[in-house]
C-alpha cells in the first residue's frame, strides 16, 4: 500500500502469452505487482525474464492475455502508450545514455522532450537526482569519461527524472566490473527503502535478500516459483529452483 493507501496493485499480468514466431516464450503469466513492492525475477537464461519486463512498458506485445497497468489495460497505441512509457522506467543491462550528449542533458531529455518541462526546472531536477546518485561533480561530462558503475547511476538518475510509477531494471549490474555492482546495487536499495515499485532481473541473491518483498523463479517461460526471499533461498520448492540455486550460489 502506498501512502495514500492505494491498494489496488500497480500491475497486473492475466494468462499473459507471447511467443516468438514457432518460440512460445511466456506461457499463461499470471503475476501481480503491489505499489511499492519490489519484485526480483531469477532464472535461468532464455527463460523469458527479459520479455516480461519488456512486455510492461509495452516494448514487447503480448498475443494472449491482458495487463493492466494503474487500473487500465496497455495502450496499444498512440498517447495513451507515451504516457505509459514515461510512467514506467527502464534501466538495462547496457546504459543506453546519449554518447554525444552530458549527463546533465542525459538526464534532462526526457523531461524536457516528453513532458515539456522548462529547461531550469528539468537542469534543478536533474542536478538533485545526479546528487541523490553520487555524480553531482560528474553532470558536464560524457558518458565515455563515466565507470561503467557511474553511467549506470545515471542512467538510473535518468528513468527517475520522469517520475515514474515504476521502475524495470533487466540485469543492471550484469556487465559491470565487479568492484562496480555494490555502488549500483547501493542505490537500488535505497529507491527500494523509499518507496519506489521496482522489477527486477538480476542473479544478485545479496540484492534480493535485503531488498526483494517477493521473488519470483522464471524458467522455460513459466512462473516456477513465487516466495519471500527468505523462504526461497533456504526452502525452495521445486527441483528446479533447487538446482538452479545450487548453481549459482
Ligand atoms: P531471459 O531474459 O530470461 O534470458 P528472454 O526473455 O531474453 O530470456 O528470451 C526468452 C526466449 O525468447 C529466448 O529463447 C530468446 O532467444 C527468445 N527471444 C527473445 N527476444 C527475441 C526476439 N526479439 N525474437 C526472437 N526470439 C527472441
Ligand atoms: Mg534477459
């Protein structure tokens, strides 16, 4: 429940399907995302972690099923399907920042493109998330001149700038160097501390543990398992979570 006592879920997936030509890659998804919950999907790779983030901010269409997102169902089209791109967040696993473009300007793209903001309101904006993220000092550089864990934060900075409803976050720390993923897994924690509604895909089982509300297991396109993270690190119920665990812890 958010502080305005909204209980009514910010997601939710009906019988969702997809497939990829002959390729059925999610298979009857029912899932249910609460406001201010943070959800981290695991599994192994191919299993269809990524479509299903993909398919809530409608970068993905779906063939059965339905989602509904904030009470409606994904726009197909047209404003409907801008506005909820700009209320729901991405951060991948490759930054994605505008190469030739500052930090600064990175993070206000969106708010001045989209939602036609002035641009000294989007610049303070901006400067206060680049600070909530630790690279205040960094704003006039580019993307290049960044750690892979800095552009990261930035990116992060940027999908906050839109003020999002929720955040999906596909494997944010995959291709960092791994003195890198704590200073990002840092700042992940602390969205999730403030409230924030996040998704995410990550094999970072610390993350889960301090951070998750809820973990779901993916494989072959299907919802496995769902549980605590407690309960699914020291009890898992299937065979299946059980050896994907015993591989990667
Ligand atoms: P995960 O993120 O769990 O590794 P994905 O959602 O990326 O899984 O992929 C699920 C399956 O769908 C994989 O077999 C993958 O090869 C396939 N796939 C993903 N995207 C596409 C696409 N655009 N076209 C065809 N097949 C795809
Ligand atoms: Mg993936």
């Amino acid at each position: 429940m958010t502080e305005n006592g909204d209980v009514t879920p910010l997601v939710q997936m009906e019988n969702v399907n997809k497939h990829f030509g002959a390729l059925h890659v999610l298979k009857d998804i029912n899932l249910t995302v609460s406001r201010g919950e943070v959800l981290v999907v695991i599994g192994p790779s191919g299993g269809g972690k990524s479509t299903l983030c993909r398919t809530i901010n409608r970068l993905e269409t779906i063939d059965g099923g339905k989602i509904v997102f904030d009470g409606q169902v994904l726009p197909e089209e047209g404003k409907g399907l801008a506005r909820l791109r700009s209320e729901v967040g991405m951060v991948f696993q490759s930054f994605n920042l505008f190469a030739h473009k500052t930090i600064r300007e990175n993070v206000t793209l969106g708010p001045t493109k989209v939602r036609r903001q002035a641009r000294a309101a989007a610049d303070t904006r901006a400067m206060e998330l680049l600070e909530r993220v630790g690279i205040a000092a960094q704003a006039d550089k580019y993307p290049a001149q960044l750690s892979g864990g800095q552009q990261q934060r930035v990116a992060i900075a940027r999908a906050l700038a839109m003020d999002p409803k929720m955040i999906l976050f596909d494997e944010p720390t995959s291709a960092l160097d791994p003195e890198m993923v704590q200073e990002v897994l840092d700042v992940m924690i602390g969205l999730a501390r403030d409230g924030m509604t996040m998704m995410v895909v990550t094999h970072e089982m610390g993350f889960a543990r301090r951070a998750a509300n809820r973990v779901v297991f993916m494989a072959d396109g299907q919802i496995v398992e769902e549980n605590t993270p407690d309960e699914f690190f020291t009890n898992a119920q299937t065979e299946r979570a059980r050896d994907f665990l015993s591989k990667i812890l």
